[in-house]
C-alpha cells in the first residue's frame, strides 16, 4: 500500500495546459469516450436542472437508477464508496505524481449518531493518508460534523439553551479530534469554506485549531472564498493574527461554490449579497490573493484549488520569477477528481506539486455532491465546452496516432 516516490527530473520543464496526451495519458479510449458522452450530458441546462428532483423521486418510488449513477457520473466524480474502492484510482494519480486527498462527500445528514460516523471515517482518511505520501492533505466539512441549524445559531450570535450547547460542544470536540489526529499524524488538514450564514463560526474554529496545531508548520487549513467581496482583507487579517499570535496560517484559496445560494439568500432576505459584483473582481481578488501569500510565505502555506487556467498559470509562472521550486511543499494546486486533467497533470508534468480532491461514499448519499459538480460545470462560463474540447483533441490525436 505504501508508495515510495520516484526522482523527478522537471527543473524548467516548460508548462503547457494543451498537452492532452499527459492530460489523458491514465485514461483508456473507452473512459475517454465514457467521459465525452458524461461531459455532452451535463452541458445540458434543462438535464442538471431536472436531473436532481427526478434522481431524487426515481430513488424515493424504488426505480433501480442506483447502478446507472453508480457506472456514468459517480464512476467519472468519485473515487469508490469506501477508501477501499479507492485504491486503483489513488495509485492512478501517483503514477503520474499526483496526489490523492480523501474526501467523503456524504452531506445532508443531521443525527448525532451520523455526525460521529462521519468523525470515524475523517480519522481513517488520516490513518489511511499517513501510510502514503501521495496522499497529502485531509478534509472534513464542519456540516458533517453537526447540525447546520445550529451552527447558523451560533453564527448569528443567538443564545443556546442547555441542550444546544452540549450538542455545540460536541462538534468542537469532533473538529479538534480531526486537528489532533492530523497534527499527530503529521499530516495536513483542509477545513471546507460553506455559506456565508454559518461561515464565520467555521472560520473561528479553523483560527482556534491553528493557534493548537500550526505552531511550528501550517497542517490545519482553512478555505477562502475569493468571489466574496470581504474574504480578500480577512485573509490579510488571518496572516496579521498568526504573525501576532505565533503561528502558521494555512490557507486554501478557491473562488466559491455556492453562487446562486448565496445571491437568492441576501435578495430574499433584503441584505447586501456577499458575492463580488463581477466575475472580474472576482479573478482580480483571487490572483492578488495569490501574491499575498507567496509574500508571506514564511508565515504560511497554501493551496490554489483552482480550475481557472489564467490563475494556475499566474501561481506557475510566479514561483519560477521568485525562485521558489516548484516542489516546495508549502504551496499546492488542487482540482476536482473527473475535472480539469488538462492543469492537473500538466502541472505536475512540470515538477509543481498537485492534489486531487476525491470524493467517496455511498452512492446515494453522494448524489448531492454529483449533481452540485455537474451545476457547477454548467454554470461557469466555458467550463464543459472546455473540457470537452480537450476530449475530442485527444481523441483526434490517438485516431491520428495509429494510422
């Protein structure tokens, strides 16, 4: 099970982002057709719109729709339902040194009793990533761990009556496990950004768990929004507290997932939406971010999860102007499992350092996941036409390859 890492020779290696043959290199022709026909699907609006309230019925009349998932968009998304199922697609990547980070995407959920089994399961992504270098990161999302009504109660400042504080205790308990064990484990841990509603109670757990576990290297890491028009300065801040306070920030950078939520929310409830007014300002904030933290990067460490072509290219080009190696551990590149091969592998091919976020669970309670990724791919501009594009260039080129 464990990988010992190979010498690399990519000093200077120039970086492309249209090599698809890197890019496709683990996938065989059949997974390349399998993927086009996901990627023509999914650039349907009317079917990510349907897809989820059908899937969704279909499951609650006992229509047997399971398998399909399970073979076309959890197959192409996820690595597996358990760590177990994972293997072959862990070793797939680090093959090609690229790095796996376990993420059981289960959501939705709201007992106590679950919130403990997702704690169990987070553990054993430490365990499992602490055999393994090409396994780099943990991550847990503060939702699995409790209920989000209360955590919006918290957020909000209101007062908690016995029980709910109790219940509030137990999530903190849950969340300092998961530092504990990483920190122990020597192994990094990604907190996951949610809505703005319940964000800032994630933010001052994430900050708390810095000050215990980043004293002397940043392992707890927390996730930046970039399209909110106030995550920008509260970066800065975090940075200014861990100088102040003497500790590492870590810092994950991503431009956000929840849009539209988020937009609805403040237009239905008559407060200022939280989201940048264009998607310029947007990119704007996220590349300056970018040059934020290699300004401190004494002080930090950081990962661009990023799908964005310009951004990825920006970081690249920005360690070899400053002469830091692209292998420094302290900075990363992250895409989704299934999504933007064309940045992932390219990346690594020049010697960068790279993770893949791969989700697993039980198909079912993934779909929520599935159907979120393939709105998302629909709804950023170029997206799927992008990747589909590289898709039918790598087909052309293997046609043209054996003739």
């Amino acid at each position: 099970m464990i990988s010992h890492e190979e010498p690399r020779t990519t000093t200077g290696k120039k970086l492309t982002f249209n090599n698809t043959e890197v890019a496709f290199r683990s996938k065989t022709n059949a997974a390349l057709n399998r993927a086009y026909w996901l990627f023509k699907i999914i650039s349907s609006n009317f079917l990510t719109k349907v897809g989820p309230p059908a899937t969704n019925f279909a499951l609650r009349i006992g229509l047997p729709i399971t398998g399909i998932i399970r073979k076309t968009i959890f197959e192409h998304f996820c690595g597996g339902e358990t760590i177990a199922n994972c293997e072959q697609s862990i070793q797939l990547l680090a093959s090609q040194h690229v790095g796996t980070i376990l993420d059981y995407s289960v959501e939705g959920e709201d007992t106590e009793e679950t919130f403990d089994q997702v704690l169990t399961e987070i553990l054993k992504t430490i365990n499992r990533a602490k055999q393994d270098h090409n396994i780099p990161f943990s991550v847990f999302k503060v939702t699995g761990l409790g209920r989000f009504d209360l955590l919006a109660k918290v957020n909000a400042k209101e007062a908690l009556h016995a029980a709910e504080e109790e219940e509030f205790s137990r999530i903190k308990m849950r969340v300092d496990s998961i530092c504990r064990a990483a920190h122990d484990a020597n192994i990094a841990v990604l907190i996951d950004a949610e809505h703005s509603w319940i964000q800032d109670i994630i933010d001052d757990l994430a900050r708390e768990m810095m000050r215990k576990y980043n004293k002397e290297k940043p392992l707890v890491y927390n996730t930046y929004q970039l399209y909110r028009s106030d995550i920008l300065a509260a970066l800065k801040a975090d940075l200014y507290l861990a100088q102040t306070d003497g500790f590492h920030l870590g810092a994950k950078l991503v431009r956000g997932a929840y849009m539209e939520i988020e937009r609805d929310r403040a237009k239905k409830m008559d407060y200022p939406s939280p989201i940048q007014p264009t998607k310029e300002a947007t990119d704007r904030d996220y590349n300056e971010a970018i040059h934020f933290c290699l300004d401190h990067l004494d002080h930090m460490g950081f990962m661009a999860g990023t799908h964005n072509e310009a951004s990825s290219r920006l970081l690249a080009e920005e360690l070899d102007k400053r002469g830091i190696a692209r292998s420094d551990k302290r900075i990363y590149f992250a895409q989704l499992f299934g999504m933007s091969d064309h940045l992932s592998f390219n990346l690594s091919e020049a010697g960068y350092n790279v993770a893949k976020y791969m989700p697993y669970g039980p198909v079912k309670a993934v779909m929520p996941y599935l159907f979120r990724r393939a709105q998302e791919n629909t709804s950023v501009a170029g997206q799927t036409s992008r990747e589909l594009s590289l898709i039918i260039a790598e087909q052309k080129r293997r046609k043209t390859t054996r003739l």
